[in-house]
C-alpha cells in the first residue's frame, strides 16, 4: 500500500470512533508515513461543553482507531499526544516507519471497530464474563486512564440519582435542548453524523437504579420498538467511572483512547455499553462525582456495562469529508 492509501484505509476506521452526540468532531491530514489528527471545534457543542473536553475525548477515541488501524497492517504506530495552547486544535501525529505483525489481542479488538454500537436502555440480567471487568480496568490503566467500578449499593444509587438530576436539569435549559435538538435528526433523515432515531429505544427502559438516557426523541415517540423478545426483568448493568488524574487536554485525549479500548473490548467479550456524561457536563455534579465517588480522581463518563441484544444503528461521515493532504491546497484525500 502507498502512504496516501494507508492514511485513507486508517481514517475510514478511525471515523467509527464514538464521539458526544455522534458530533464526529475530528479532521485528518496526511503527509508521508504521517497522518495527522486536529478537532474541529466548528462541531464541538457550545453551550454542553464550552471547554472542549468531550470533543478531545472523542478525537481520543478516533486516536485510539487510529493506532490500531495501522497495526492491523503490521506497522508500529508512533503516537505523539500534543494538544498545546499554540495549536489548540493539533490533538496528535501518528507516525508508521517500522513493522511487527499484530498480535491476537490487537486483531480482536480491531474486529470490534465497525460493529460496536454505543448501547442506550437496560440489559439482560446475566452476569458478565468472569474476568471481563479485570480486562477492561486494565485496559484503560495502559492508556493512562482508570476505570472505577462502582458496585457498593449506596454508591450505585447515588451516581444513578446523579445522572437523573442532571437530565432533569438539561431538559429544562432552552439553550440545551435546542443544542441536542440540533444532534437528534429525525427518523428518515439522510445527515450522516448526529444521533439517528434508529439507535435509542422509542421508550425509556426502567431499571432499578435508574439511569435515563438523553431525550433525543423530544416527546416525537421516534425510536427503535421494544423488541418483541424482551424480559420483563431488566438490569441496570454494572456502573462504572471512566477517569484521569489531572484535567488538562492531553488526559481528555488519553481518556478517549481509554474509553475505545474499553468499548472494543467489552463488544469483543459480547458486551455492551450505555453511557452517560449528562452530569459531566453540568459543573456542581462533575464536582460531586469527583470529591464522593471517584476519590478525587478527574471523571469524564458514567459507564454502565452488560449483555444484550444489540439493536442500534448508527451513522458516519464519508472517510473523504475528513481526510486532507497536509500541502498548502488541503485537497481532499478520500
Ligand atoms: C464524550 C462522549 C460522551 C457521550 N455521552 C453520551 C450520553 O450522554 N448519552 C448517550 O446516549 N451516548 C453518549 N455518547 C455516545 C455517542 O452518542 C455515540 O458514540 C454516537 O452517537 C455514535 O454512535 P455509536 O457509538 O453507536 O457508533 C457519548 C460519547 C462520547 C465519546
């Protein structure tokens, strides 16, 4: 393959990354062995996220595809994480100049990148693979995050209430409202980024604790029909705090990559995840998570992790909308 064609085959998998609101707040270019990774904070949500963290933990989940995009041709990805007040915007340079065949573990999680979908409901109550949770924490430590299960009781309960309140509050901001309106197309509509209709359920699914979803719906009753086949008994999942030590912008990209390690890994151990960053966003309740629940660690997303018949349908920008060549014309590559 040519330079040009490695970059092109990298970002049309690097694109599946989840990102907020399917926001897909990322742009490439390439030059050489080099294929550079920017924001484009034309996308970032404005009044949910005015610091860019959840833009920067989405590009960090497109890093994360990124790198293992080129193992997955055998090369060895040299990755330089560089968000800098000069270049705001630079979130890295993955380099590939030297090669070593990908091992089992990379191959299976490359498997996960298109069919992984972010899961929005309850789940069945089976429990998990053993060992799956060990994996995933594990997995988050080696890009510089950590998963924090949440499994006391009380502790569950709380961060439950916490997303609650946060949902209640965001639907009755006007500003909120019509910026996630402006995310949630409607059933039919031909947009390739935003959440589509075709990947939540047309009603909310109660568990005990309970964890509303986002109401992209709006009250329209657009969604995905209960599944004929589902049980009356349905589970929360197990609960989960994705987090950094320090907040600057290089952890938001590390918790991105944390967070699409976590997520390839679960769908590749036949798992799901839902989650949630309605309290993340809302200052007074990121504190509270922090100081009570996540011993003072910075948290980015509430996870909830489980087994389920994965329905959701999702959406992407062609590969060719993202990727540049780096010279001065930034001609399109896809
Ligand atoms: C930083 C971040 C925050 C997110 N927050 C939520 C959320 O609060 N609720 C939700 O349903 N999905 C959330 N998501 C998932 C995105 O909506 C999802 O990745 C996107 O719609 C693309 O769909 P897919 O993951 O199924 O490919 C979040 C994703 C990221 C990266």
């Amino acid at each position: 393959m040519t330079a040009e064609q490695v970059a092109r085959y990298v970002v049309a998998k690097a694109v599946w990354a989840p990102s907020v609101h399917n926001t897909q707040p990322w742009r490439f270019t390439a030059a050489g062995q080099q294929v550079s990774l920017y924001a484009d904070a034309g996308r970032r949500l404005v009044v949910a996220d005015p610091d860019g963290r959840e833009m920067m933990i989405s590009c960090g989940a497109a890093l994360f595809n990124v790198r293992l995009a080129l193992r997955s041709l055998g090369y060895i990805p040299e990755t330089r994480v560089l968000p800098d007040p000069g270049q705001p915007e630079l979130v890295a340079r993955v380099s590939w100049r030297q090669r070593a065949a990908a091992d089992e573990l990379e191959r299976w999680l490359f498997g996960q990148i298109l069919t992984r979908r972010t899961h929005r409901g309850a789940f069945d109550p089976e429990p998990l693979p053993p060992d799956m949770l060990a994996a995933l924490r594990a997995g988050a430590e080696r890009e510089g995050a950590a998963l924090r299960i949440v499994a006391d009781d009380g502790r569950r309960a709380a961060l439950a209430a916490a997303v609650e309140e946060a949902e209640r509050h965001l639907r009755l901001v006007g500003e909120r409202v019509r910026e996630l309106a402006r995310w949630a197309p409607p059933p039919g509509s031909a947009r390739s980024d935003g959440v589509p209709a075709t990947s939540y359920p047309a009603r909310p699914e109660h568990t005990e604790p309970y964890f509303p979803g986002r109401d992209f719906a709006r009250g329209h009753g657009w969604g995905v029909p209960p599944l004929g086949s589902a049980t009356a008994h349905r589970a929360a999942g197990v609960a989960g705090l994705l987090t950094t030590t320090a907040d600057r912008p290089a952890d938001w990209v590390n918790a991105g990559q944390a967070l699409q390690r976590i997520l390839l890994t679960a769908s590749g151990c036949g798992a799901a995840v839902a989650l949630h960053s309605q309290p993340l966003e809302l200052p007074w309740l990121r504190e509270f998570i922090r100081t009570q629940l996540s011993d003072d660690a910075c948290p980015h997303l509430v996870l909830r992790i489980g087994l389920v018949t994965q329905v959701a349908v999702s959406v992407r920008r062609d590969p060719g909308d993202v990727l540049f060549s780096a010279g001065g014309d930034s001609a399109r590559l896809g």
